[in-house]
C-alpha cells in the first residue's frame, strides 16, 4: 500500500485536490525560473569592454559610431548607455536625469517575475500544511467512524498519506527559494552595473564636450606663448 503511494499517480491519488494546487505552483515557479534564466543569460556583458570602446568613439567626437555600437550590444546596461549617447548635446545634470529616467525604466524588466518565484515559494508550504491538517482530519474521522477500532497499518497509511502534501509543498518551495535568492542577487548585481555605466556616460560625453570648448582657448594661450618667446629671443 504504501509502495502505491510513493508512485506518482499514488501521490495524486492519495493527496487529495491539493496535490494538483501544487502541482500547478510547480509548473508557475518551473515558467518564471526559466524565464528569468534566459534574461540574466541575454542581459550578460562585459560592461568595462563596452566602456572602452564607446569612450574611444566619444573622445573622437564620432557618436553615431557610439550610438551604432552601443544599439548593437545587448541587455540593460547598453540600453542606459544608448540613451544618454542620444541625448550627449545636455549638460552634466541633465545628462544625469536623463541616465536615472533610462534605469528606471529597466529595473521592471530586472525584477520581473521575480517575485512571483518568491510567492510560490512561500505559498507552496501553506498549501502542503493544509493538504496534510485535512488528511489528519480525515483520518481521524475514520477511526471514529469505526468506533475507535483501527490497526497500526491503516493509521500509518492514512496519517502517510496526510503527509504527501506537505512533502510536495517542501519539495516545490525549497529549490524555488533558492533559485529566488539566486536572481535577487543577480538583479542587484545589474541594477550596480547600470549605476556604473550611467555615471561613466555622463563623464565621458560632458569632458568630452568640455575639451572641446576648451581647446580654442588652450590654442590661443599656446600661441600667445610662442609669440611672446619670440619676440623676447632677439631682445636677449
């Protein structure tokens, strides 16, 4: 009998409609997992090789050739570094909002279903615990029923079969919660990188553009110095 119960169609059979509550948080939890796997799988880059080379292309003044590279790269961080490329004609502090508005809008898409790993997780115990207090209550009922006159075999049967819930909702809800733990780290690992390559945007395009402004004038000191040289040279 008990050999029965180990058996799936045995487990489902015994455990009551509760089984198929789990079973359907399974499949939930199973759908968000791989999801969010393939996210963090696309959203992988190396941020300081595309910082690198978008730097060498604002040094050089060539945005579209910024603009083309970071489009080009994939995930999250490229995105924020597109979006302030697009707008590299503010300054600094419009740069920023502009930087804060572009991660904003990406932390959803880091945080989706994110939760909902969590939520099963939690809930799949709650629903395992009821499925084994309603076998225990069933159980129990039974044995009155008949008058109190039940062999230790069909009490452990019945109590075994009370107990199925609960190790389904343990067994659904523990890898869950560690896969849990696992993208929450992998989110605020992103959301830091976003952080980084924003504030790296901002202060390459703003020097960028500050040099610029500046060369003339260093041109003219330089100049001014050459001049002023030469005309002390004959004197001397």
């Amino acid at each position: 009998m008990i050999l029965g119960l180990i058996e799936p169609s045995g487990l489902i059979a015994q455990g009551g409609p509760l089984v198929w509550v789990l079973l359907g948080l399974a499949f939930i939890g199973s759908v968000c997992v791989v999801e969010r796997l393939f996210f963090f799988h696309r959203a992988r880059i190396n941020v300081g090789d595309l910082l690198v080379g978008l730097a060498h292309h604002i040094r050089r003044r060539a945005f579209a050739e910024a603009l083309h590279e970071a489009a080009r790269a994939p995930g999250p961080v490229a995105r924020v570094a597109h979006a302030a490329l697009l707008r590299y004609y503010l300054n600094r502090a419009d740069l920023r909002d502009v930087v804060q508005e572009a991660g904003q809008l990406e932390v959803p898409w880091i945080e989706k279903n994110i939760r909902v790993i969590l939520g099963v997780a939690l809930l799949a115990p709650l629903v395992g615990m009821l499925g084994t207090l309603l076998g225990m209550l069933e159980t129990f009922q039974k044995v009155s029923e008949q008058g109190g006159f039940t062999g230790p075999a069909e009490l452990s049967t019945g109590v075994f079969a009370a107990l199925i819930t609960s190790v389904l909702g343990l067994a659904v809800a523990t890898p869950l919660y560690l896969f849990y733990l696992y993208f929450l780290g992998r989110a605020k690992r992103l959301v830091h990188r976003i952080e980084r390559a924003g504030i790296e945007m901002i202060h390459l395009i703003a020097d960028a553009r500050e040099e610029e402004e500046f060369a003339p004038f260093r041109g003219e000191v330089s100049a001014g110095k050459k001049r002023l040289k030469t005309k002390l040279e004959p004197a001397s």
